[in-house]
C-alpha cells in the first residue's frame, strides 16, 4: 500500500479548494487530488515494470 499526501494542496492555497462545509472539497480540490494521484500512479507502474523486467 503506497500513501499519497494531499493535506499540502490545501495548505496556503490561494484559491478556495473547499466546499461550503469547510470541511469536503470542492470540484477544484477534487481535481487537484486526482491529478497528484494519477501522477503516483504513473510512477509505481513505471516502477513495478522495471522491477519485473529485472526478475526476468
């Protein structure tokens, strides 16, 4: 299991990245949060192809 970090998108952020609660995303966010991950998910698949090409 990999953690993904995403707290820092919404710390010091000068656009409003939160829903009316305060509390859940907003599309924004959502979108940031998505991108940070697809991006981590690029990089274990790169990963794991090296690795599985090395065992070969």
């Amino acid at each position: 299991m990999e953690y993904i970090p995403t707290s820092d998108l919404f710390s010091d952020s000068d656009i409003e990245l939160l829903a009316d609660d305060y509390f859940h995303p907003n599309t924004t966010g959502y979108k940031l949060m998505a991108k940070r991950i697809l991006e981590n998910m690029e990089e274990v698949s790169v990963e794991q192809e090296v690795m599985n090409k090395d065992v070969e």
